[in-house]
C-alpha cells in the first residue's frame, strides 16, 4: 500500500487544493492530509474548524483520510508508514520555499521522496492567504473555495463588520 501525506496549514483549503488531492488520490492508495497544528502561526480556523472543512469538501475522494499533527513532519511519515509528501506548486514564486522545505526533509529522512502536483491552470492564482484577505473586504470567493469554506468566509466577514459597527 502506497500512503502518501499531503502537509499544510488549510487555513482555509481552497478549490486548488481540492484539485492537487483528486490528482494526488489517483497516483497512490492512501492520501493523509495533515493538518499542521502550528502554536506560533496564528490561523483564522481554528484546527477543528479547518478539519471539519476539509471532511466536507474531501468527501467525494473515497481514498482520503484526514488528521492533525504538530512537531516534525518527518516524525508524523514515520508513523503513517508514508513513502512520500505531496505539495501543490503553483508558480515559480511557490518553488524556492517548496525546494527548501522538500531539502530539508530530504536531509531528516532521506528515503521519502516530497512529489510536487501542479493543479489546474483554473486554481494556479488561488492562495489561501489571498482567499482570506479578498473575503475580508467584502469579495466574493464562491469560485475559489468549497461551500462550506464561503459560508464560513462569510461568517466571519459578518463578524468583522459587526465589530467595527
Ligand atoms: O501550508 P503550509 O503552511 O505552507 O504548510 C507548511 C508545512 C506544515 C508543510 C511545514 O511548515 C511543515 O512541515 N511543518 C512541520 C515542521 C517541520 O517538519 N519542519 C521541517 C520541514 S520544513
């Protein structure tokens, strides 16, 4: 069984990476997405907020779970038995931090491979850093993001408003 981990903050998961994960779930038998749980990066999701919205957008992908994890990543493949990482590239801005991180994993743990997964041109914009900051100001991100992640945007856009109001 060839298990694959798909990393990453999630904060929020957008339609590209719904888009890397259908590709990534085709090329291996098992996909984990593991969500960080990162104490010094200050998220707009709560980490029970952002798995509950990956459950739902990733609901369709039968060959998908998804988990939390903290500390090393490479502690986290050791446990899941994983052969590799997957990371979605999207532009050459994405490749020197993506080559960075995969050379240091490389160094940690040098029999798994990070296999990077370029998404549709359609999602090669989306960010989830650009998804948060358009929905502040009021931007519709309907395209971008699953439902669930554009009922939550907005529910947290009413709440912004309210406050300053
Ligand atoms: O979605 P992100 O924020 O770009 O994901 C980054 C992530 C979570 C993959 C990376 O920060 C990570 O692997 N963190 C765990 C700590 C670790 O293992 N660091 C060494 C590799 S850089």
């Amino acid at each position: 069984m060839r298990v694959a981990v798909y990393p990453g903050s999630f904060d929020p998961i957008t339609n590209g990476h719904i888009d890397v994960l259908e590709r990534s779930s085709k090329i291996f038998d098992r996909i984990i997405i593991a969500v960080v749980h990162n104490v010094t990066k200050k998220a707009m999701f709560t980490l029970d907020e952002r798995v509950d919205m990956i459950r739902q957008s990733a609901a369709h992908i039968p060959n998908v779970e998804i988990s939390c994890f903290s500390g090393l990543l490479a502690n986290y493949l050791i446990e899941k038995q994983a052969c590799a990482i997957i990371r979605g590239l999207r532009t050459v801005t994405d490749f020197e931090y993506e080559m960075h991180m995969a050379m240091i994993n490389r160094e940690i743990i040098p029999e798994i491979d990070t296999i990077f997964v370029t998404s549709d041109k359609n999602y090669i914009f989306i960010s989830s850093s650009g998804v948060k900051e358009a929905s502040m100001v009021g931007a519709n991100v309907a395209n971008l993001v699953p439902p669930v992640v554009n009922q939550a945007l907005k529910q947290k856009y009413q709440a912004s408003i309210s406050l300053t109001t």
